[in-house]
C-alpha cells in the first residue's frame, strides 16, 4: 500500500487524516536487497522537498547500519532547516502503540480478545451492537462502527471538492477539548458502516478510541498514561509520547495543510488540541524512535510471540481515502515492490504525514516523515490528481526499503 498517506486519516468521503494512506506507492520492479547507499537517499530526498514539500526527513536501516537524513525546511516563513531528529505529530501510527497496550492487558487475562465490548463497556456500546462487536473487532477494524471524523468536522464533509467543503472546521477546532464520549457517541450514532465481524473492514478511528476507554476501565488509568507505561517506556522511547497541550514539545517543524487546494498558501497547523483523535492518533515520536519500537515489536520485545501473532493475522480494510490495506490488529502488511512482507503503520494529522515500515525479519527498516499534507489538487469532476511530489516519494519509498529506482524511469 504506500499510497498517499495522511494517517490518522480523516476521512470525510475521501479525505484521510489520523489514519493511514497518504504517500503514494513505489512503482515499478524493484532490485531486492538493493544495498545501502546514503548518497542515493540523501538525492531522492532532496528531490522530495524539490517537488514541493517544505521539509522531509527520515532514518532507515539494514543490517546494523543507520541513515538519516533531513531535506527542506521545517518553516517556511524564518527558512528554519528541518533536521533528522525533530520531533513529529505521527498521526494513526498511534493504532499500533494503543494495539500493544491492548494486547499487554489481554496477556495478564484482563481482556478477551474475542470478548463482546458491551460486556465491558456497556454505558458505551449497548444493546446488540454491545453484545456482537468484540475487542478483536474494534483493532482490526471489522465492528462496523463508523468514523466520528465527519461530524467532528462538518465543513470536510464534501471533500476534496465538495460545493459547502471548506476548512472552516480546521479553525474551528483548533483549540477545542473534545471528550472521548463525545466523539464516540458520534461514531455510534451514524449510520453503521458494515455488520460487526464482516469479511472486510472499514477503518475507523471511533474503534482505537473505544479501545482508549477499555484501557481506562480494566487499568484505572488513562489510556495516554498506559500505554507510556506498558509501551513507550520498557521500549526505552525517549523521544516519544502523547501531547498534554495544543503544542509540540521540542524542535519540531511546523505542519503545513493544503487540503486538496482548498488553502492556499498552505496553512500552518502545528500548533493544535489533539483531543479530537486521542490514542488513536495523537503521539509525537521522532524517526529513531519510530523503527526502535518496530524493531522491537516485531522481535516479540514488546508483547509476546503469541500475541505478535495475533497481531499480524490480516483482513481486508477500506481506508479512509477508500484503498484497500491489509490490516491487522494495530498493524499494516505492505508488500515491498521486490517481494518482501513489511510491518508498521502510516500515519496523518493536519500538515504531517508519516510512514514508518519495517521488514518482517527486522533486517531493513525505514521512517519517513514531510511537513505537508493533501497536496493533491481534484480535478472537475472531483477527483484528486497526481502531483509531481507522489512520484519523488515513490522514488524514496522504493530506496528506503531496499528497492533500486532507475532515475531515468518516470515514477
């Protein structure tokens, strides 16, 4: 899947953010095992920032080697350099830290993976929906529950080129503390969007924040507060963790969104009350930090064999920009052009998009991150056309996860 990746994916018809998809994919046959030349991926970086994104930067690794490297600007106002190690809003790749945690609490036996959400939360998810919709449902995204994101943001309802879309929204909510009932309710509330345990899922960031709340109920702490515990700190993340305020902690670049043209200049949305996504994509995070904790998960360091297991069994699931993804339980399954199974996650908020994947024998792992989001402008009937900075992340995409790109081939 690499596509256009927007991560915590807000999908308002065909919008993603908090979620996944928001990078294009790598095209073409790719040499595996392609080596490891930090020249070629300092150049197909630069060529990331050089098709307009103001500022990129990312770390990958193989075989015990690490590069990192950073194009661009993280403000386009002062000219500011963006640099490798800033701190990032990662978006839906939040899922995969909340699923871990989640697992954590089914390996002490105080969760049932297959147990119904209304025998545990019942104040919250009532009647048959209560009894038919399991845990297991709600991290692969199979419960049928529908996204909050179009009624937490009315004004996106018709994009990306609706005649009422607007961002009104966006400012709107800036700053609003928005309680995690509040938003579930609305999720709850809207037409179901499949039946519970389906063959194929529909992603839903109204699931990662019922499994918020399941955390609170069985830990007695929040779930921000759980999964810093269990997750981000035996990790030894150092650099990682949820926001307490509208503001990111730390050198970071600021985040620019063009909403499918809708801003223009793009608009800086760094400064923003993550309440309305929560531990399903909230979390700051730095590259290192990013391939660290996959690295881990993947080596069973984090949760138990049994349960990376459980993990790594996929469905079919409709994104929020409506693709298809292999997903798991809080994982993505991406097949690399050249053959090879990679694990993570995408990621995407206001002005950021981020992927971070690693090989599933750990040995090639690559985080990638820009400051700008949504850059696709639609056409007249609506529908977002390609723009020259898909094709140079394709490019990097292919590099970073040990592809060859022939730079003479059109991406």
């Amino acid at each position: 899947m690499i596509r256009v990746l927007t991560g915590a994916s807000v999908s308002v018809p065909g919008v993603c953010v908090g979620t996944a998809p928001a990078f294009p994919a790598p095209e073409g046959p790719a040499v595996p095992s392609a080596g490891f030349e930090p020249a070629r991926l300092r150049s197909a970086m630069d060529a990331v920032h050089e098709a307009g994104v103001p500022g990129v930067f990312g770390e990958v690794r193989d075989a015990g080697r690490t590069w990192r490297g950073a194009s661009g600007v993280a403000d386009v106002t002062s000219g500011r350099p963006v640099e490798s190690g800033m701190r990032q809003r990662v978006g839906s790749i939040t899922k995969s830290f909340t699923a871990a945690g989640v697992m954590l609490q089914v390996e002490q036996g105080r969760i049932g993976l297959d147990a119904p959400i209304g025998d545990l939360l019942p104040e919250l998810v009532p009647g048959e929906r209560g009894r038919r919709v399991t845990v297991r449902m709600l991290l692969n995204h199979t419960s049928g529950i529908s996204d909050y994101l179009p009624y937490a943001f009315p004004s996106l309802r018709g994009l990306p080129s609706g005649p009422d879309t607007s961002p009104e929204s966006l400012d709107d909510n800036r700053f609003r503390r928005f309680r995690p009932a509040e938003l579930i309710e609305m999720g709850l509330t809207a037409p179901p969007a499949g039946e519970p345990g389906g063959p194929t899922g529909v992603y839903s960031n109204t699931n990662y924040l019922l499994l918020g709340r399941l955390l609170e109920h069985v830990t007695g702490t929040s779930a921000e507060e759980c999964v810093t515990r269990d997750v981000i700190e035996p990790a030894g993340l150092r650099h990682t963790g949820f926001p307490t305020g509208p503001h990111v902690r730390g050198p970071h670049p600021r985040l620019y969104e063009v909403l499918y043209g809708l801003i223009d200049p793009p608009r800086d949305y760094s400064v923003y009350d993550m309440s309305w996504v929560g531990p399903s994509a909230a979390l700051v995070s730095v590259m290192e930090d990013l391939n660290r904790f996959y690295g881990k998960l993947l080596a069973g360091e984090i949760v138990s064999r049994s349960s990376l297991e459980q993990m790594q069994r996929t469905v079919p699931v409709r994104a929020l920009d409506g693709s298809m993804i292999d997903y798991g339980l809080g994982l993505q399954k991406v097949t690399a052009p050249g053959g090879g199974i990679f694990w993570g996650h995408e990621g995407s908020v206001w002005g950021a998009g981020t992927t971070s994947l690693t090989r599933a024998d750990g040995g090639r792992q690559m985080s990638v991150t820009v400051n700008l989001a949504r850059w696709n402008e639609p056409d007249s009937s609506g529908r977002p056309q390609p723009h020259p900075i898909d094709g140079a992340l394709s490019s990097l995409f292919r590099l970073a996860m040990g592809g060859d790109q022939d730079a003479s081939a059109p991406a």
